[in-house]
C-alpha cells in the first residue's frame, strides 16, 4: 500500500488590535503600581530614619564649640577692663 503524504496547513491565529485606550489603561495600571511601591518605600525609610533620630539624638553627635566668641557653661565669667 503507498500512502500519500498529507500536509497541516497552521492557519495563523488573527492578531488582536491593540487600540490606544489599551495602551493607556495599561500605562496608567503600571505607573499606579510603581507608585504605590514608592510610596510604602518612602514610608519604610522615613520609618527607620524616625527610629534611628529617637535612639540617636542629633544633639549627642555634636562637637564641643571651639568658637573663641562663645563661652563653655563651665568656665568662670571673664571680667572685662574698660
């Protein structure tokens, strides 16, 4: 018996038509979530910056003055001659 060969012809599925109300619905779906992840990261690191200054208050970090104008609370009031 010879058999014949057949042939499958794949018929292209139709392309579905992106209209631009497609394009901005998903623009604007894409630009909602970038900023609803900025937003809870902003409020992450304000979070730990918050924390970090109530552990760490800034006035500790600060140096002595060496202004030559500027007094130490400990010294004695210098008199001046007139």
């Amino acid at each position: 018996m010879q058999s014949q060969p057949f042939i499958v012809t794949i018929a292209p599925k139709p392309a579905q038509e992106v209209s631009l109300r497609d394009v901005i619905v998903n623009a604007i779906g894409v630009t909602g979530a970038l900023t609803l992840i900025a937003l809870v990261l902003g409020a992450i690191v304000a979070l730990v910056l918050i924390r970090w200054h109530r552990r760490h208050p800034p006035e500790i970090d600060h140096l002595p003055s060496v202004s030559p104008f500027s007094q130490r609370p400990d010294a004695p009031p210098t008199s001046q001659a007139q």
